[in-house]
C-alpha cells in the first residue's frame, strides 16, 4: 500500500498547484476543493457552509470564545452548525484514506489521520513577497490588499488548526517534510516533493 500525504500550507505558497502536479506525478488522487462537494453530499449541507463556517477565524481570542461557547452547547446535546461542518469532513477525509494512497490538502488532514501508518505529512511555506505576487497574480487580490490578504489567511488557517489539533500550525517537528516554494519554485517543489515520497 502506498502513502497517505496531507498537505498543509501558508497562504499563496502554491499548494493547491504542487498537489495537482503530485497526482499527476504519483498516479494517486487529489483532493482539496473536492473534499467540500463531497462533505456537502455527505451532509445535505450547502457548500457554501464549508466554504465559509471557519472565516471569522482571523482572530484567535473570538474564535476561542465562540468554539468555548459552542463547547457548552455540547454540553447539552447541542450540536452547532460549525462542529457538524468539521465532523462530517473529518469523516469524508478518513473515508477517502481508507481507500488507498492519496494527496489531501488542509482541513486539518494531518491530525484527523494521525493514527494512519502510512500517513506523511508536508508542509509548505515561502517568503510573504513571493506569496504577496502569487496572491495578486493567481488568485486576483488587490495589489494594495495582498499583505492584508496574505496574512489574514494564514492567520485564519493557523487558528482553525490549532484550535482542531492538538499540534501547532507551521511547527516543522510537526511534519515529515517542509519546502519553501518561494525558493525552489512550485514544480520543482512537487518533483522534490515526490522524490521524498518514493524514497520512503
């Protein structure tokens, strides 16, 4: 059986790219905006709820406040929408590993299959110049928004995950492998990507 790799990334780091070209390089499935349609079919939820249930994340002391007021709503056997959101995708990514080797990207990949053996877990970064003119130039942002941009969604990103996991967001004695997109380029960061993969 081959390898289960979940990718987690900074913002404009080319993530999405570098997982597209592994899946071509690898013969093995990709899947990041998949993974919303799919947990949307799962769950009779529209998918605009799982595009958008973790976007108030920017700031890490609300999003403690709210999931903590959310945790007492548990309490009493009430679910809110968020925590049915992130149990349902949790549940279609563990569905999807268990069929054979794959790339995932975010979610919270890493820690929801902690406790699969064939499981790697990669990490991609870059200069915030580098991300800034990805950001611009790939994903339409405002020149003049593009730090904002940048930023906000790492931070986003970093307090969604901590919150789920019981790691830290970026720590690289999280991961098996971190690359610096901003250095190596995004092709040649999926070909060392898949280097590092076969080697294993």
């Amino acid at each position: 059986m081959g390898h289960i790799i979940t990718i987690s990334r900074q913002y404009g780091s080319g993530g999405h790219e570098i997982g597209a070209l592994m899946s071509k390089k690898l013969g093995i499935p990709y899947y990041d905006n998949d993974l919303i349609q799919l947990a949307a079919e799962e769950s009779g939820f529209s998918e605009d709820h799982f595009r958008n249930y973790d976007k108030y994340a920017t700031n890490s002391f609300l999003y403690s406040l709210v999931r903590g007021f959310q945790y007492h709503q548990h309490a009493t056997g009430v679910w809110s929408l968020e925590d049915s959101i992130y149990l349902t995708q949790a549940k279609v990514i563990r569905s999807l590993a268990e069929k054979g080797p794959c790339i995932i990207i975010g979610r919270c990949a890493d820690n929801i299959l902690s406790e699969f053996p064939k499981l790697v877990k990669i990490f991609i970064y870059g200069s915030l110049e580098f991300r800034m003119k990805r950001a611009v130039e790939v994903n339409g942002v405002a020149p003049e928004k593009a730090a904002e941009t940048v930023k906000n969604n790492d931070k986003r990103r970093q307090n969604y995950y901590n919150y789920h996991s019981d790691t830290k967001w970026g720590d690289m004695q999280n991961y098996n492998l971190c690359v610096d997109s901003s250095f190596w380029g995004v092709e040649n960061a999926a070909t060392i990507i898949c280097d590092f993969i076969n080697s294993i």
